[in-house]
C-alpha cells in the first residue's frame, strides 16, 4: 500500500508514473483514446490519464506491476508472451490490464465477445489477432479469473 499527498489536479498515472515510479501504465494519447494507461480500480477497468489520483483514495489501484506472483508471471502475461501478442510493446501493459478485467467480468465467451471488451486498447502495430488469442489463453489459465489480491 501506498500513501501519497498529490495536487488535486495531478492525473493518477502522473501519480503513478512520476510519484511511485511504476511505470508500467503508459502516457499515450493522454486523452483516453488508446488504453495505454489502463490500470484497475478496484478490480475495474480505468484510463488512468483521464482520472484525478485524489479522485481514487482508499481505493486498490492494480497496475502491471502488481499482477506478480513474486517471480511467477500472471496467466495473462504468460499468454502475451506464449502468444506473441505485442511488436512495439507500448500497448502491451494496458492490453493486459483490461485482458485481465475482460477475464473478470466473464467477458470472454468468444473470440467476438473478446475483441469488443478489450476494443478501448489500441494497438498500433496490429497484434490483434494474436491479442484476442491471449486473453482467451489467459482466461482458461487464470486461476479464479484476474487479478485477485495480486494489485499494487
């Protein structure tokens, strides 16, 4: 856990970035249009660019960084990897996280299903194909779904 005394007009991935260097969670756009900076709220998806840190006190903010197992990697980051489901990398992270919310609100009944729940991440080289493979590996490996207790 964390405590932080930020600026009301600080966003939570400046907090996260800049205050805790947990750098997982990428400024992209920075208007909420390319799911680089999704990390989870209380187990929900949040474009944290577009999200005041004061906004979310007390809450459990999961980023990346927090779906470790100690040195074992989350299911859905061993899907990524097994399933090459990323070029450039800079999506990669925020694909993740919502993967992971995608698991968690039971959204993965297709390839189709997949694919619209996980459609606010933009990836800009194309991987999607290979993505939507992930998630439905990630989501038959995760034990009891996401993220659980693992947030930071």
């Amino acid at each position: 856990m964390h405590r932080l005394t930020v600026e009301a007009r600080v966003t939570l991935l400046d907090a996260l970035r800049d205050r805790l260097a947990l750098t997982g969670a990428k400024k992209g756009c920075d208007r909420g249009e390319c799911g680089a900076c999704t990390v989870l709220v209380d187990g929900r998806r949040v474009k944290s660019c577009m999200t005041l840190a004061v906004m979310e006190d007390g809450r459990r903010i999961t980023t990346v960084e927090g779906l470790t197992r100690g040195d074992r990697l989350h299911a859905v980051q061993e899907a990524f990897i097994r399933r090459d489901a990323f070029q450039c990398g800079f999506c990669t992270s925020g694909q993740i996280m919502s993967a992971v919310a995608c698991i968690d609100e039971g959204r993965t009944g297709s390839d189709d299903e997949i694919r619209e729940w996980i459609s606010g991440n933009l990836c800009r080289c194309g991987c999607y194909p290979n993505i939507v493979d992930a998630v439905r590996d990630g989501a038959r490996n995760a034990p009891g779904g996401g993220a659980g207790e693992a947030g930071r």
